[in-house]
C-alpha cells in the first residue's frame, strides 16, 4: 500500500495546488495522503473540493517550533482541525511568520539586499511567507545564483536569515496536536544535522512531551539511513511515520508516495490513521 504523510501545496511553499496534488496522488495509486503545509490548514481545506475518490486524505499540517535553540518540525496528523488549540497555534505563527519576514528583510537590507520583503510577499501571494519566497526572489533578482546558493549564504541554519526568535517551544507544538486529538511526529530528523547523542536527546524529550512517531523516511534516503532512524525510533519507543516531503517536480527531490513496508515489524501511525 502507497501512503505519503507529509506533502506540501501551494498554500506554503509547495508548487502544486491542493487539487492538483490530490490528481497526482491518485495517479501514483497511493491510498493514504496528508497534506502537511507549513503552519497553515489552508491546502488541506482547499482540497475537501477536490475528487477524493480512491483516497483517504488525513488532516495534517507541519508546525515549526523551537528546542535547544534549533527550528524543528512536527508534523501534526488526524487532529480536529477546527480543534481550538489548533486554531490559535496555527493563528500565532501565521503572526510569528509575517513578523519574521520583516526581520530576514531588515537583515538581507543590512546586507545591501534591499526590498526583499515586498518581493518575496509577492512571490508568496496568499501562501505562508517563508524563507524559499525570500530565495526564489533573491535568484530572480540575480543576488545569488541559485535557491541552494541563497540558502547557504543567507537562509540556512545559522546565517542570517535563520530567524528563530518568532516561533513556540517544542512542548507547546506537541501539546497543541495532543489536545487536538492529533499524533505528533518529529519531521526529518536527520536535517537538523544533529549528533547522535543530540539527536537521542531530542527524540527522548519529543516522546515524553507525548510525541509518538519519528519519520524513517522523508524524501530520499539512503538505505542506510531508514536503518539509523528505525533503530532510533525503536530505541525511544516511537512509532513510524514516512512522507516524500514533496514539494515540487525535482531532480533532487523524492516522487509522491512511499510503501507502507517500509516499516517492516515496527508499528506505524497509519495504522492507527486508517
């Protein structure tokens, strides 16, 4: 059975509207989808009016958060979405998100790149503003070459454009998906380039704050890889979670939908989702 629990739309930084996604989706034959935009519901809202025939689109959404100084992601999954506690977290980061972009504007203007947040406002249209906005308008501009250039000049962890100040703790991202009757799962764990030591700490403290899912896939991976995060995952009591992360057709970038084997004997949260 194909399923992809973490997927991106227009609505945020993905390229594909909510109906077009749904299309491929059911084109690839996967059974099971989430859309996870970025702080937002509105892709999975829009996409209540497309042909669902064939597929079960779970509610779901990606929420930034910080612990131990770093952004993280936790991807929500099967909540209420007019749940509350999800309303008004979603509602501080669309907040948190406009009052970030000005400063990555204020600093990129310090770094004689002026104007960039009316032109990635512009780029972003109606979606969630975030940081690929303030990169593709830097590449059309001809600041820098490439989004990947933008990214570790200016964007990336750690540079000047790595504004964390704005989003809520760990704990109250995980708290808010519990209380929404959600499953919480800690996105791509290997992106925060953690060491292993870190990386046990932060699951560890994921599962006790009431996380209960570790993706052991997102996007492409090695082999090697998925075998490091089931372990982990074991290791902390966590289930498995796997999603493309698709964002837009790319070379780089894995195709829509993943195999539910892929979790061999461990338990997995489509299993309590479908």
């Amino acid at each position: 059975m194909l399923i992809d629990f973490h997927t991106h739309t227009n609505a945020s930084d993905g390229e594909l509207a909510p109906a077009v996604l749904i299309a491929r989706a059911r084109e690839a034959g996967i059974a099971a989808l989430a859309i996870t935009d970025h702080d937002t519901l509105a892709g999975y809202h829009a996409a209540q009016t497309a042909d669902l025939s064939g597929i079960e689109l779970v509610p779901g959404v990606e929420i930034s958060c910080v612990w131990g100084g770093t952004t993280i992601h936790v991807v929500g999954l099967g909540f209420d979405p007019a749940a509350p506690a999800m309303v008004a977290i979603l509602q501080r980061l669309t907040l948190a998100r406009n009052e970030r972009a000005v400063k990555i504007s204020e600093r990129l203007g310090a770094r004689n790149i002026p104007g960039a947040l009316e032109g990635a406002q512009a780029i972003a249209g109606d979606s969630q503003i975030g940081r690929p906005h303030f990169a593709q308008w830097m590449v059309a501009q001809g600041h820098v070459s490439s989004m990947n250039s933008a990214f570790d000049k200016y964007l990336g962890q750690g540079k000047i454009g790595d504004v964390k100040t704005f989003w809520p703790t760990l704990e109250s991202a995980v708290t808010t998906i519990v209380e929404s009757g959600g499953m919480a799962i800690l996105a791509h764990p290997l992106k925060y380039k953690f060491t292993r030591m870190k990386l046990n700490a932060l699951c560890q403290d994921f599962k006790a704050l009431g996380g209960v899912a570790l993706e052991i896939l997102n996007g492409r991976q090695t082999d090697d890889e998925t075998a490091r995060l089931k372990q982990l995952a074991g290791q902390c009591g966590l289930q498995a979670s796997a999603g493309s992360d698709f964002h837009r057709d790319w070379q780089y970038g894995a195709a829509l939908g993943v195999e539910a084997a892929i979790a061999g004997d461990m338990p997995a949260v489509w299993e309590t989702l479908l």
